[in-house]
C-alpha cells in the first residue's frame, strides 16, 4: 500500500479525503523527515537534509514544544516520508486534515494522526503538508 493510498483508506467519520499531497522541505526540496507530534495534535516534521523544521496544516497554531514527542514507527525506525490528507467540502473548504507517514526503514505506511477543522477560511491548508 502506499501511503496515498494509506491516508485515502483512513476516513475519520466519514470524511472523504479529496487531497494527499506529499511533504516537501521548504528549504532544501528534501522528501525525507523525523516527525514530531503532540497530544493536542499537532505535528512538525524536521527536514533529515538541511535541519529546517516546518509545521504540517495548523500546528504552528497549537503547537506546544514541551509536549512534542518524535514519531516512531512499529520497527523503530524514526525517519519517514509524510503526506497530508485534506478532507473538503464542496466549497472548497478543508474540514478535516489527515498525515501519514511511511518509514523510510521497513516502508510500512500508517495514519498517526488527524484532527478537525472548524474555522473558515481554511482552503489554504491544503497544500500545507
Ligand atoms: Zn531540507
Ligand atoms: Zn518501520
């Protein structure tokens, strides 16, 4: 399975995911990331090439540095591929925000984590994997 494939069969209550689109370093165009989540949902993934950490979706929004914790994989392994998942509307407007991840070590692809959008606008999001 890949991991579009992964987050595309991962659907929260019902809500359909419209996009996946793959994470890119902002910095380097690195694809490979350690990946950092906290328990209000929020992820950061840092960049294995050049060091830069970027927010996925919102997170940068309820991000708490001294909750976050590095995502591990069942093998161990901590270093992954990630994609974000977009749930929209009919108008456009993303209403839920799922990230997978693949290790890079076994290749098993997963959903770590989803969560809610409930303000307008939010179309943005889409694209801020
Ligand atoms: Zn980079
Ligand atoms: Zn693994």
């Amino acid at each position: 399975m890949t991991l579009d494939e992964a987050i595309r069969e991962y659907q929260e209550d019902g809500h359909e995911v419209t996009h996946v689109v793959e994470s890119v370093c902002g910095g380097c165009g690195g694809t490979s990331f350690t990946v950092q989540l906290t328990e209000d949902q929020a992820m950061r993934r840092t960049c294995l090439g050049c060091g830069l950490a970027e927010f996925i979706g919102d997170s940068d929004e309820h991000w708490d540095p001294d909750d976050a914790e590095e995502c591990e994989c069942t093998c161990g392994g901590e270093e992954f591929a990630a994609a974000l998942g977009s749930s929209c509307g009919p108008d456009g407007e993303v209403r839920w925000l799922t990230v997978g991840l693949r290790c890079l070590k076994c290749g098993l692809c997963g959903v770590y984590e989803d969560w809610k959008i409930d303000y307008l606008p939010s179309g943005h999001l889409v694209t801020r994997a």
